[in-house]
C-alpha cells in the first residue's frame, strides 16, 4: 500500500532517499529536544528524522496519509497529529517548550507556514526544508535583488536565512512543473527589535503594496508629517531597504506619529 498522489494538497512525495537523508540532516538539533515534521506525507524524511536524538512529532492533514504512517512507523503512532498545521494549535502538544520545524512542504501554502512560524518565533529557535525553489530564494534574498520582498524582509528579522541547495523536479512522484530549494532559518540571538514590532509588520507589508513607487507614496496612509516626509529615506523603493534601514523607517513613523 503506498499514498495516492493528491494535487489539491500539495502532494510531491520525495523518491530520492539521500537528499531526504540531507534534509534531516540540516537541522543543528541545539537548543531544543523536540522537532515538528509538517506534511510527512509517507515519511521519506521522517525516518532519518527517527534516527536522531530528538523526539518527531508529525502534523499531516491527509488522512490516507496519517493512516499509511501509524502501520509502518510503529514507535511513531502517538506522534502522528491529523490537523492542518495552519489551524491547529500546536502549543497543545509542545506547551511552552521550544522546537524545531521541518518538512518538505506543501508548496501551496508555503507564505502561510513561514508567517505562522514567525508568528510563533519564540518558540521556534530553528526551521529548516524545502519549498519551490523561488520561495526559498525569496526568502533568503538580499535588498536590491528582484524578488526581495515581504517575506524576505520579515524572516531575516528575526532569523538568518541560509539556500542550503537546489532540487530537481526528477526526484519527486509525481514531479512538480518548478525546481525546489532547500533553505536554513536560525533565530538571531538577539531576535526582539528595536522598533515597535506590530507597526514594522505594518511598513513592510504597506511598503511592498506598490514595488515601484517610493515610500513617500506607499505609505501615505500612515499620515507623516512633511516634516518626516522630506527625509530621504521616503525617496527610496522597498526593495533598496535592508531589514536594517526598514527599522529605522518604524522607528521614525513611531516618533513623528506620537508628536
Ligand atoms: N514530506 C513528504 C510529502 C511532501 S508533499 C515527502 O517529502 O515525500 C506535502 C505534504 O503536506 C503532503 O503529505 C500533504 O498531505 C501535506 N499537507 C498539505 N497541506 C497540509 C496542511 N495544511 N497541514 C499539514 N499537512 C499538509
């Protein structure tokens, strides 16, 4: 017995067992002693994962899926979480504890796992795996590049994001129409930021509304003094700003609103 292929849930099952082999191994499995396998579809990656000294807990929506993991992953059958990881909980089986995330992802929600991560940041001090290859280089893209953007800026905020390599679309059943990309998230050290972290979620987004206009035009909605307006920093696009310069920006906003 073996999954039947579902399109409408993402699913590519991974056929080559080395480079499952060195997705497992990406994770540094330092500073915490549990990992959540999201999509273990039929535990290409789980198996290695099993190897480790570090307890998996898998989340899987697919009920064939969840089925095909209890009968052969015996030691693994209380682990297994039928949920979508996007709506679940997930403090309900790991509490306040830390845990690393990894997982060939299901690349039709890929944005949604990343922003739900960085939502749950402080316990996530380590998310490793692969998405379409573009997501992967979106997110570990550096200001000035074409594809830098929301995601890029609002991961490497809080996490260093290391493109570990590249997948072809040949070792997947059945094959996706795009090359996938393997990356490395590691939380900063020193990951809360200097700036009001509700209103830098807000810049970025609004910033990225409109690539090609200046931040002056983007972010009218913010009501600036002209004053504010005239710094230089407004004359520029959203993708010329490093992380850096986008908490200036909150910084300033957050100054010039309480005046
Ligand atoms: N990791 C496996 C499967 C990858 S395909 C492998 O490498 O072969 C992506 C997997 O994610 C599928 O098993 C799919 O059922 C699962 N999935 C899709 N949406 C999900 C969601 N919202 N929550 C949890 N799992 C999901």
């Amino acid at each position: 017995m073996s999954v039947k292929a579902k399109k409408h849930l993402g699913q590519h099952f991974l056929t080559d067992e080395s480079i499952a082999e060195k997705i497992a191994d990406s994770l540094s499995l330092k500073g915490y002693k549990h990992v959540l396998e999201i999509g273990p579809g039929m535990g290409v990656l789980t198996k290695y994962l099993l190897k480790k000294d570090i307890t998996t807990h898998v989340i899987e929506i697919d009920t064939e899926s969840v089925e095909y993991l209890k009968a052969n992953y015996l030691n693994l059958a209380d682990r297994v979480i039928e949920q979508d990881f996007l709506k679940y909980d997930i403090t309900q089986v790991f509490g306040e504890q830390p845990f690393a995330i990894i997982g060939n992802y299901p690349y039709n929600i890929s944005s949604q796992i990343v922003f739900k991560t960085l939502e749950m940041r402080d316990q996530i001090p380590e998310f490793s795996g692969m998405f379409q290859k573009e997501v992967a280089q979106r997110i570990c893209s550096k200001e000035g590049s074409k594809v830098y953007g929301i995601l890029s800026v609002l991961t490497q905020a809080f996490y260093d994001a290391e493109y570990l390599f590249t997948v072809p679309p040949s070792v997947f059943n059945p094959p996706p129409k795009v090359d996938s990309g393997v990356l490395l998230l590691t939380r900063k050290e020193n990951y809360s930021l200097p700036c009001d972290e509700t209103l830098f979620f807000k810049v970025v987004k609004q910033g990225f509304q409109q690539r090609r206009k200046t931040l002056r035009n983007s972010l009218k909605t913010f009501n600036l003094s002209d004053n504010l307006k005239a710094n230089v920093i407004f004359g520029k696009r959203p993708e010329q700003l490093s992380v850096e310069e986008f908490i200036t920006l909150t910084q300033l906003i957050e100054n010039d609103t309480q005046e």
